[in-house]
C-alpha cells in the first residue's frame, strides 16, 4: 500500500471530542505557542507524548478526564470534572491544572469555563449572568447560556443545560462551543495588527498623493529622484504585505471555521433572549471585515504604487528614446558634413597633385631642352599628357581605396 494509505485515512478519527455524561465542568484553555511549548505544558502535567509527529490526545489528568490538542500556532488543553448539583455553581480551576499551566500563564489567549447541567437546572438566574443570552441547540435536545462577561481571571463562562443528549452528542456539541471561543481569538489577533497597519496605510497614501502630484507635473528634472522615491514607497508597502500577509489569511481560515461551528448548533430562540450566535455574530463580524478590508487597502495601495512606478518608467523610457533620436540626428549631420568635407579635401587634393605633376612634366620638358633634346611644345603636350592622365587615375583610385577602407 501506499505509505501514507493509513496517515491520510486515520485523519477521519483526528480531533476526537470528550465524550461524558452527567453534570459536570468543562475547564477549556488555549495556548500560543508551537510543538516545543506544547510539549513542555504536558510535561509539567506528567503526560509522555508518543511522537512528535501526534498533534492530540486524550488521557488523564488528577483522575479526571483530559485532552490535549495542538494546532498550527496555538495548544488547547481540556479537563472534565464531574460534578453533582450539591455543589457550588463555579468552581475554580483544579490546582493541579493551575499549578502545571502557571509557568505559561501569558500565553494563554483563550480560557473557558462551562458547566454541564440536567434540564431540572434551568434557573438561569443563580449563575450569575448579566443580560444573558441563550440559545436552543441541537434541534433543541440542549440549551446554552452566557454574558460574554471575563471573571477576574479571565475566565469566559458558559452554561450548558443538557435535554436530551447522549454523551457522544453531548461531547460534540461542547466542542462545537470550545471551538468558536477559541478560534473567534485566534482570528481576533489580527485586529491589533490591522489598526497599526491602518495608519501606516494612511501615511502611504498621502506619499503615494504627493509622488502622483510630482508625476503631472512632468518635470523631466525631477523623475530620477522621482523614481527613488517610488522605488523606497514600494519597498515599504512590500515589506508590510510579507509581514502581514500570514496574519490576515490566518483570519479569514479561523472566521470561517467559526461561522461553520455556528451553523453546526442548529440554534433556536429561548424566550426573549438574544440567540448566542446572533450575538456573536454582529460583534465579531465587524472585526472580520475591518481586518479583510485593511488587507485589500494594502493590497490595493500596491497595485497603485507598482502602476504609478511604470507609467513614470515609461515616460523615462520616452524621454530617452527622445534623446537617443536627437543623438542619432545630431550624428547623422556630423557625418553630412564630413562627408562634405572630405570631397571638398579630395578635390582640393586632386588639383594641387595635378599641380605638383605638371610643374614636375615642366622641369623634365626643360630638362630634355638643355641636354639636346629638342622637343616642341606640342609634342612635349601630346608625349606627356597620357602619362599625367594615367598618373592622376592611380591617384583617384587609391584614394577611394583608403577611403572605403
């Protein structure tokens, strides 16, 4: 079989719930960290993990049910204490949990508290809620119910009121809950992010203002300084995409899951209350879609940087082709007039060699005289004119060869 045959089909048994029954508490924190922190929280609670490769577990903790899972970047541990109704509606976390997570107590971006009760227990008025809401869940087998309110611990608390669930259905839908509290702060993270990056983006876009201004004016002085300045604006504007862009995918993938758990609770109203989703909804969508927003800004302010450097690079682009065509006329005149020059020095060259060869026929013609050859001017004129043609042709001739060469 293919090596990964079992890997891949086991993933259908990955992220198992705790399955109870009975009252109970539900303690449910979550972690940032990766593998190596995660592995050092379970070491302090006396848990081995088996590999490194094993991203969950379900175990025991203080004798009590325990879970642990670990995600891309953040952990979650759970623990589930029975309970009775003799007991106080809150409790704290078990010592043993608080001692063993102390260490890690600034990493912790979620904790969660919920309470497990029969349908007998629905006064909701002794919890301690202010301004509730509530929500039937699972076609209404079960009931949840919280403010929304931190305790000075930071604990979220949430009251569960079981129907008519079976502990498979039960762990399930507790899960579901856990869940959308943990994945609403991981996608929340990014808020912090986007209100930073916000005003950068308002800063570069006054700059990206101004270098557009600079730009119409068209000052062909000015697009050398132009385009570094451009050049150091897309630089920035990169550099926050790469830092950001982790962030903000990470938002829209643990949004999404939130929305999916929301619609797995099959909600229903309960009286006049505020259903739990509903409520969720319209306080995180917000967050959502400023963070989404602020990464199309960002995305958008570099397209518009990248367009403003190539319109200016294609007018460089002109004005040098500009300039290499005068260049080029500039030197197709010079070489007009060398040319012109040349044929006048060629000229003026032929005329002073026919100079120069008809004084040296005249001293030859005198020359003949004096030793006593007497030849008379026609015949010295018709002896030597071909001689001087012939003796002028060379000439011509080489010089187009030189000057050909």
């Amino acid at each position: 079989m293919h090596p990964q045959r079992f890997a891949l089909h086991n993933e259908l048994h990955a992220r198992p719930s705790l399955y109870f029954n009975g009252p109970a508490h539900v303690f449910h924190v979550a972690f940032l960290g990766d593998r190596s922190d995660c592995k050092k929280v379970l070491e302090r609670c006396g848990i081995e993990t088996e590999s490194t490769e094993v991203a969950q577990g379900i175990t025991n903790f203080a004798d009590h049910p325990f879970k642990w899972e670990q995600h891309s970047e953040f952990f979650t541990l759970t623990l589930v204490v029975s309970s009775n109704r003799d007991e106080p509606d809150w409790r704290e976390m078990p010592p043993a949990l608080t001692e063993a997570i102390s260490p890690y107590y600034s990493q912790v971006i979620n904790a969660i508290q919920i309470i497990v009760r029969s349908d007998q227990d629905l006064d909701v008025s002794r919890y301690g809620f202010k301004d509730p809401c509530g929500s039937c869940v699972g076609g209404g087998d079960a009931a949840v119910w919280s403010d929304f309110r931190l305790t000075d611990d930071g604990i979220n608390r949430f009251l569960f009121i079981n129907r008519r669930l079976n502990a498979y259905r039960q762990g399930r839908m507790i899960r579901r809950l856990l869940e959308i509290e943990t994945y609403r702060m991981m996608a929340s993270l990014t808020l912090s992010t986007a209100k930073k990056l916000s005003l950068e983006l308002d800063r570069f876009d006054n700059i990206l203002v101004s270098l557009s201004e600079r730009s119409a004016r068209n000052d062909a002085d000015d697009s050398k300084g132009l385009l570094e300045a451009i050049a150091h604006l897309s630089r920035q504007v990169v550099s926050r995409t790469v830092t950001t862009r982790h962030r903000f995918g990470a938002t829209q993938a643990y949004a999404q899951l939130v929305f999916e758990r929301l619609g797995e609770l099959r909600e229903s109203h309960v009286g006049d209350c505020q259903r739990v989703g509903v409520f969720i909804e319209r306080r995180f969508k917000p967050t959502v879609r400023y963070c989404a927003a602020t990464e199309q800004r960002l995305e958008q302010l570099a397209k518009n940087v990248a367009n403003l450097g190539d319109l200016l690079q294609a007018r460089v682009q002109v004005e040098m082709e500009e300039q290499n065509a005068e260049i080029l006329r500039g030197l197709n005149a010079r070489a007009d007039a060398q040319v012109k020059i040349q044929r006048a020095v060629e000229g003026l060259s032929i005329i002073a060699i026919t100079y120069y060869l008809l004084n040296l026929f005249k001293l030859t013609y005198n020359g003949l005289n004096v030793v006593g050859v007497h030849l008379t001017a026609r015949e010295a004129i018709l002896s030597m004119a071909p001689l001087a043609l012939i003796s002028l042709t060379l000439i011509f001739i080489r010089i187009r060869k030189a000057k050909h060469h």
